[in-house]
C-alpha cells in the first residue's frame, strides 16, 4: 500500500489553492514591476511589499502536493510515469517555447536599440549555446523567471522517486533525509535546484499528515484558526523582506517552506474555511497563473522603454508604467492562455491518444 496513493485518491480538486497560484503570480508580477521602477525612477521611493522569491517557493510546494497527487492516485509504474512526463512536457513546454523564442528574437533584434534592457549587461553576451538552452530554462536571458521552471523539470523527474517512498514511513524519512543531503552538498548546482527539491518532498507529504492537522485545528475556534493562518503567513510571506535574505541562500527556502507548508495543508484539507477564495474573479487568476508568470517579464521592459520615450522619468510615466503593465499583462495572459496552453495540453491529450493504439498493436 502506498500512503500518497490512498490519500490521493480520496481528494479532488482544490479551487481556493489554484486561486492562490494566481495570486502568487500577481506578487511576482508586482515585484517584477517594483523592479523596473527602481530601474528607471531611482529618485522616487517605493516600498518593498513584494516578495516573489516568497511565491515561488509557494508554486513548488503546491506542485509537490498537486502534480505528486496527480501521479500517486494511479500509482508509480513505467506506464503511468511515462504518461506522466508526456501531461507536464505539453503542460509546461508549449508556452516555454513561444516565450523563450519571443523573448530571445527580442533580445537578439530589439534589445540593443532601448535604453532599458530586457537583462543586466554583466549576465554576458547572448550566444546560440544560452538561446538553445534556454528552452528548458537553463539558461534564463531570454525569459529570466524561466529559471523556476528548470527547477520545476528537475522536481518532475524526481517526484516518481519520491511517491515510490510512500510505501513505509522510515523510507518517506530517508527521503526527507537526502533532500536535506542533496542541498548542503558543496557544489553550486544550476539555479539552486538543489535547495529546492524539499519544497517538493515536503508538499508531496502533506497526503500522509495534512488531514490529521486539519482535524486538530477544526476543533479551535474561529479567532485561533484565523490567527494561526495569520502568524503563519506572516512568518513566511515578511522574513524575507526584513532579513534581506538572497537567492543564493539556503535557509530562507528551508523558513519559508516549513511555514507555508502547513498553510497549504489547512487550504487543501480545510476548503470551506478558505470559500472567499472561489470567487471568479479568484479562479480566473487561477486559470491564467502559468501565462502570467512566463509572459509579463518581457513585456514589462517594453513598456517602460515605450513609457518613458514619451513622457520621460517622470511621475506620470511611472504611474502610467504601473497601470498598463498591470492591464496589458492580464491581458496579455489570457491570450497565451487560452491560445496556447490550453491548445497546448489538447495537443498532448491528441497525441497520446494517437500513441496508444500504436502501442497496443506493437
């Protein structure tokens, strides 16, 4: 028996959870727009509320827990893990291809000609070796938040491995274990990936203990429920901002998952507390959260160059920067989406139906 497996499929779909991917994605767009108002507005201040490091960090927790369970309620075979990779490469890969593309033409074309550029010069010269690897998000100067979805191709791979441990418990430690083993180990691994796969592990795991904490705090009244949601988001949402803390380190994604882990163990496993959440404005955010993350990095440096060619570094500009890169990123976002994800994901479903009577007659 395998504990992911059992538990995956007693649960179904989470609507608050998916509405706040999208949410998440409305942070690391605002941080993203901060980011290029401090480019071209450096005399005028603007509080750092922002935590994108902080989303992301959310995003692969509940990949851990929603594409682990997705793949533990059919349970680990070579089948099933083969028509697994073939759902996330049409999930993920279509619109990485159109964005990395766009993003690589504009940098190749475009770019050299605007007083802001898409990348910091210091990231060195674009070459055909970085555009060719860019397309699995090695390397990110095309689209930087690219670097993300490496880590979630890497996190794909090893989450076969991880459901396979959900037979025992001492295995499920000893995996927990080498998560840990695999980010202190002493080499700089590409983007961090290293640091990233116990977000994964540790969202995997809320299928064995998210219900048993769930029914503990439904006994707690509504104030204490409401103040611990509180004082968890607080701890991993505000650290970051106060400590500073960098990408390069390992213990803010250690802080930050251990409080957002049980945050989205209440949401999955407590739903009807998290209701206001399944509004459709909310669920709209859901739907096109993948789109916005990959396509308004590109988008907004053609703004702000367009912006402040007309009306300088001026307030105005700044304003004017703000309110269409919000507008033209939803926009912008819903277009991918509907054009190319979903068309996406259809194209997988068709060839795999395509595959399978090629393969039954073989």
């Amino acid at each position: 028996m395998n504990l992911y497996g059992e538990e995956a499929k007693r649960q179904g779909f989470c609507i608050p959870l998916h509405a706040l991917r999208g949410l998440a994605a409305i942070v690391v767009l605002f941080a993203h727009v901060r980011e290029r108002l401090d480019e071209a507005f450096p005399d005028v201040s603007f509080i750092n509320v922002f935590n994108g490091s902080a989303a992301v960090i959310f995003f692969y927790v509940l990949s851990g827990l929603v594409v682990g369970a997705s793949l533990a309620k059919v349970g680990v075979s070579y089948k099933s893990t083969a028509i697994f990779f073939h759902r996330r490469f049409f999930r993920i890969m279509p619109l990485m291809f159109v964005t990395v593309t766009l993003g690589g033409l504009y940098l190749l074309y475009i770019d050299p000609h605007m007083k802001y550029s898409l990348i910091p010069k210091e990231y060195g010269d674009f070459t055909l070796l970085k555009f060719l690897t860019s397309y699995v998000g090695y390397s990110l100067k095309p689209n930087p938040p690219i670097w993300s979805i490496f880590v979630e191709l890497v996190a794909s791979l090893l989450i076969p491995l991880m459901i396979l441990s959900g037979n025992k418990i001492t295995n499920m430690i000893l995996v927990f274990v080498g998560c840990i083993a695999l980010s202190i180990i002493p080499i700089n691994f590409h983007h961090h990936w290293n640091f990233y796969m116990i977000c994964f592990y540790l969202g995997l795991t809320i299928l064995v203990w998210g219900k048993w904490f769930a029914e503990r705090l439904s006994h707690l009244s509504n104030t204490a429920f409401w103040l611990i949601v509180a004082m968890l988001f607080v701890a991993f949402y505000v650290t970051r901002r106060v400590t500073d803390a960098g990408f390069g380190d390992l213990w803010i994604v250690y802080w930050e998952t251990a409080f957002v882990v049980p945050l989205v163990a209440m949401i999955y496993y407590m739903p009807e507390r998290f209701s206001w959440l399944s509004s459709k404005v909310f669920t709209f955010l859901g739907d096109i959260s993948f789109s916005l993350y990959l396509t308004h990095f590109v988008l907004l440096v053609v703004l702000l160059n367009i912006t402040t060619s007309f009306f300088g570094n001026t307030i105005f500009a700044a304003v004017l920067f703000c309110l269409s890169s919000v507008v033209c990123a939803l926009m912008l976002a819903l277009i991918s989406y509907r054009k190319i994800e979903v068309k996406g994901i259809k194209l997988g479903k068709n060839i795999g139906k395509q595959c399978k009577p090629a393969a039954e007659l073989s």
